[in-house]
C-alpha cells in the first residue's frame, strides 16, 4: 500500500500528511490534540507517526471529551491527566479539570498541532476544543497548526437557525448553523477571526478532497472519532437526532445503532414509523423499531420507535429531520414526553434542548406544533446569511 504522502490512486491527502512530509516541525518541541480517529489513509497514528520522526520531539498529548483513547463511553463523563508510558510523555484531558490546556501544559512545547476528526454538527465538541486551544495558545505564545481532515458529511450542505446570543455553551460558541458544511481547518480560521482570538494560526489543506465528498469518498478508513459514532451512517443522522439528547427520549445510545434509533417505553412504533412517513420528508425511510438500550436513558426498558433509513444522503435534511421526530414523539405521547433538564455539558441554567438547538425557537415550534414549512422558511434567512459570511474561510 502506499504511504499517505505518496498516495497516486486519487484518495484524500490528509492535513497531517502535507505537514509532516514537510520541514515544519523540524527541531521543535510538538503537542498534539488528538484521539483514536486521529490516523492516515494505512491506520497510521499521528502520535506515533510524530514519535517516528527523526528530527521532531512529541512533548506532550492532548485528548479532547472521551479521552486520547476515547475509552469513556457516555457523555459528560470527565478523563483524568494521565501519562503515556510507551512515548514517556504526559497526557492531559481537555474534557476534565480544565477544557483549555495551562499555561503549565503549555510549557516547553514550541508547536500545538491539532489533529482531530469533526462531524459536520455545531454541538460537536471537538471544534471547541480546538477553539479553547486557539485561546490559549495566543495567550501563551505558541503558534497552532491544525491538520485539515473531511467534514464526513460533505462541504455542500448548510441547515438549521443559527446559534443566538446568549445560548452559547462548549456545545456551542459561535454564530453557526447546526449543519455547518465546513471542515475543522475552515472552522478554525473562522473562530479565529470572527471570535477575535487572534491566536498564532497555520491550517495544512488536505489535496484532493472535494466538497461533495461524503466519508465513503476519500478512500480514508472511517475510524470512530467518539464512541457514539460507530459508523457514516451515524454521522449522516447525527445533526438532527442529537437534538433527541434534550429530551427524555432515547437517542439510541446504548444500542448498536445510537442516533440511528430513536424511542421511549410507551410509544407505538408502527403508529410513530407511519406518522413519520406520512411526512414525506426527502431523502429519508423510517422502519418500525423495538429496542432495548443497554445503558443511559430508559437503560433495560422496551423503547418503541423508529430507525431511520437514509435513502437519499444528498436530499436528505438532518435537522428538520430530527425536529420532526421530536414533534411527533410529542403528539403520540404528550402525557410522559418531557424536556430533559439542566444539567448538560457544563450549563446549570439553560435548558439542554435550548442548548443543543442553540435557541428557544426550536422548543416553542414543537410546542406549538409549528407546520415545517415555516420553521424551514424561518431557516432559510440564517442559512443564507452563514453561506455567505463562510465564503471568506472555504479553502476547497
């Protein structure tokens, strides 16, 4: 197989690829942001392809929520500091004590490279570790490199309201809609200049990736970047149905198949499937489903509900989707269907679905059974606006 710097066969040329086939980590002292998800196009770890290197010094890990080795399987769950025994290096959480590494942690290191895979969701927490980092590294002194990796849902496809101020949270920092169609290095140059960070900021393009790519279309492995997100399929569903996580109704975690299933003990799932359905919303098949998670909410209960089919990845529209599935969990069960209450991800005050749909719009209008025509119109004037303000940062 060839190397990742050497590839002819037309896959992907990862960030992390072009950089380290260069000479800008020569002589200096390298942290790097990373987790499992963290490899080459052959598997290869950008740890140990940094330890590799003859003339760089890996000084320190960071891993980011769910740990370097993303072994903490439910959300919310802190990692402790730790140290890698084989590289000798230490490893510090930025899902613990702390979500923005010290000026401690910062010590001795000339370079701070980000290496992280993103999934195309604002509440997606990496994007904001890599921003927490941006920060503090500008004020410590260090200059940043993040290696560009896909957005696994593709670069085309923007969705959803914006994120208002006042709901910010490490679910969301920044005006951008919940599907963003950008990747982790275009973020980054965004944050950084529209968030007035102003950090010390290189960002590696990948070669050959193209917008319409999906995961399946870089001739890059999928590896998981966090322990809910087992597949592309995943991944695809994931900007609506996380919105399931501001209520009490199961997003599958807990079953083989987490955002792809959704459901609680009490509905029916052939009535839900056919509400569902009867929606005809594009690119998108719901099948009845009866399932069991294994943990988190209604953990050993019989949930009824849906899985969801994506027939049409290119029509197909997560967010209204998810939207969607929560009003008509709402209108089958109203007696037991509840808002999941504070706290989420750090905020005390805020309810989370306020949180995740980065507004109380979102909340009123299932309320309200607002039709979703109008939510969709109502979305379409921030999704203009972001297509627009995003231009400047698209680097593909």
């Amino acid at each position: 197989m060839a190397a990742a710097s050497d590839t002819t066969d037309g896959a992907v040329r990862l960030g992390s690829d072009v950089l380290l086939a260069s000479q800008r980590l020569r002589g200096a002292r390298v942290g790097v942001v990373c987790n499992p998800a963290s490899v080459d196009r052959d598997f290869r770890h950008i740890v140990d392809r940094l330890t590799d290197a003859s003339d760089v010094q890996l000084a320190a890990i960071f891993g980011p929520q769910h740990g370097f080795h993303s072994d903490l399987q439910d959300n919310m769950i802190e990692t402790p500091d730790a140290a890698d025994p084989r590289r000798r290096v230490p490893v510090f959480s930025l899902y613990g004590e702390t979500r923005e590494p010290t000026g401690e942690m910062l010590a001795g290191i000339d370079v701070l490279v980000v290496d992280l895979q993103d999934v195309g969701a604002r509440i997606y927490t990496f994007i904001y570790t890599m921003a927490n980092c941006l920060r503090a590294a500008g004020r410590h002194g260090v200059p940043v490199i993040v290696c560009d990796r896909p957005n696994p849902i593709g670069g085309l496809h923007v969705e959803g309201a914006m994120l208002s101020a006042g709901f910010e949270s490490f679910v969301g920092q920044f005006q951008i809609p919940m599907r963003h169609g950008m990747t982790i290095g275009e973020l980054a140059a965004l944050f950084n200049e529209e968030g007035g960070i102003g950090a010390s900021l290189e960002i590696v393009p990948m070669e050959r990736w193209d917008r319409r790519f999906f995961a399946d279309q870089t001739g890059l492995p999928w590896v998981l970047p966090s322990p809910n997100m087992p597949t592309l399929d995943t991944a695809i569903v994931y900007p609506g149905t996380v919105l399931f996580e501001g209520t009490l109704v199961s997003e599958g975690r807990g079953t083989t198949r987490p955002f792809e299933l959704v459901g609680a003990p009490g509905i029916d799932a052939e009535a839900f499937a056919a509400g569902m359905n009867g929606l005809t919303l594009p690119g998108v098949y719901f099948r009845p489903a009866v399932f069991q998670p294994t943990f988190q909410k209604h953990a050993q209960q019989t949930c009824g509900g849906c899985q969801i089919h994506v027939t049409s990845r290119d029509e197909f529209r997560p967010v209204i989707t998810g939207l969607a599935l929560i009003g008509m969990c709402r209108r089958l069960d109203p007696a037991t269907f509840a808002w999941r209450p504070p706290p989420y991800e750090y905020e005390h005050r805020l309810l989370p679905i306020d949180i995740l749909a980065g507004n109380d719009a979102l909340r009123s209008d299932v309320e309200s059974d607002t039709p979703l025509t109008d939510v969709t119109s109502r979305w379409r004037v921030d999704e203009d606006e972001f297509r627009r303000r995003r231009t400047p940062y698209l680097l593909y």
